[in-house]
C-alpha cells in the first residue's frame, strides 16, 4: 500500500496568491484607466470652465477678455483648457507590501510653466509680442504694461476686441480678482478647489468596485 502526504507551505501558498491577486487588480486598474480616462479629462476641463473666480467668464466675454486685447477670447480659454486637458497622464502604481496597486494621476507635470510657451498664450500687436498667459497666471499684482492703460469704449478702429485698446497711463496689470502667482492662478485654482476632490472620489469609487 502507498501513501502519499502532501502539506502546503504557508508561505509559498500565500505568495502565490498574492500573485494571482495583484495579477488580478493590475489588469482591472489597467482596464479602469482606459475607460475612464475621459472622464477625468471631462471633471478637469469643467472645473477650468466654472473656476472659482470666474476667470474663463471673464476671459470669454468679460472685461478681462479686453484688458488682454483678445479678439476671441472663449477660443483662447478653450485652447489653454485643452493644453491643461492634453497633460493628463495615468499610470499604474506598483503594489508594494502593504498594496496592491493604485493609480497614479498627473496634470501639467512640468507645471503651469509648460503652458507659456504654447502659441495661443502670447500674440503680437503692434510689432511687440504680448504674452496674456503669462501675465494672467504669473504677474500677481505687478505692473506688466508701464505707462500705459486700458481705456474702454466702442469707438477705437484699432481695437483687436471692439471693447478697449490701451493708451497712455499709469501702467496696466490684471485685474485683482483674476491675477495669479505661479502658485495660486486660474489654472492652480480650478485644480485644487474644484477638480481635486471630484478626482480622489472618482479613483475611490473606482478601485473599491474591483472584485465586486
């Protein structure tokens, strides 16, 4: 008669199934970041539209529009939520001893800087380059223009916006309510106080489906 006897390492059993589990959830997170990519993209692009200092408004039709001599202003803002949009990357996070894995996302990862060298945030009036961006996102309350103005009105067949065109004066700078530091800006802003949250509860929801 034979016997045979067979006992199960603990921790070769563990190990293995640990390896099935984390194979398991890498390809659910992977499928997760394919499907809703866009969706990230969409609470991002939403929250630059709706910013808690109504810059895009602003920028689309507003005063600020003319102040920075826009000529459409709602293209530009769309160009620069597109640029913002476009940066978007979301990468697997390796499973560590304590994990299984996540998902790492990442907006503008050379930071607002990348944007300033884009063609829509900077146009050229009167043989001199005109850097809008710039100023909006970094100049906080410095003066950008010196000696010069924003005067207002209909009646200026130079005007780039039909609203204002600048003239001699104390020095222009952007408006106190839509200035911004490279820290603290409409694109920073919008991040933070609006799309931030509405990300991390998105990822949340997300991985704890996985198995369900």
């Amino acid at each position: 008669m034979l016997k045979y006897s067979i006992k199960i390492d603990e921790n070769e059993f563990y190990l293995a199934c640990n390896e099935e589990l984390v194979k398991i959830v890498s390809d659910s997170i992977s499928y997760i970041i394919r499907s809703t990519r866009k969706d990230y993209i969409e609470i991002i692009k939403n929250c630059l539209r709706n910013d808690p200092d109504q810059t895009y408004s602003a920028l689309s039709g507003g005063l600020l529009r003319a102040d920075l001599g826009l000529a459409d202003g709602m293209s530009e803002a769309e160009a620069v939520i597109s640029a913002v949009a476009n940066s978007v990357e979301m990468r697997k996070a390796k499973s560590t001893r304590n994990t299984l894995g996540g998902i790492n996302l990442v907006v503008l990862r050379k930071g607002v800087e990348s944007l300033l060298d884009l063609p829509m945030a900077s146009y050229v009036s009167n043989g001199q380059e005109v850097e809008w961006l710039k100023w909006l996102l970094t100049s906080g309350d410095e003066i950008v223009v010196a000696n010069y103005s924003v005067l207002y009105g209909s009646s200026f067949p130079t005007s780039r916006t039909g609203q204002a065109i600048m003239g001699k004066g104390k020095g222009f700078k952007i408006r106190g309510e839509h200035s911004g530091d490279i820290n603290q800006n409409w694109i920073t802003k919008a991040l933070l106080l609006c799309a931030e949250k509405q990300i991390v509860e998105k990822m949340e929801k997300s991985l704890s489906e996985i198995g369900s």
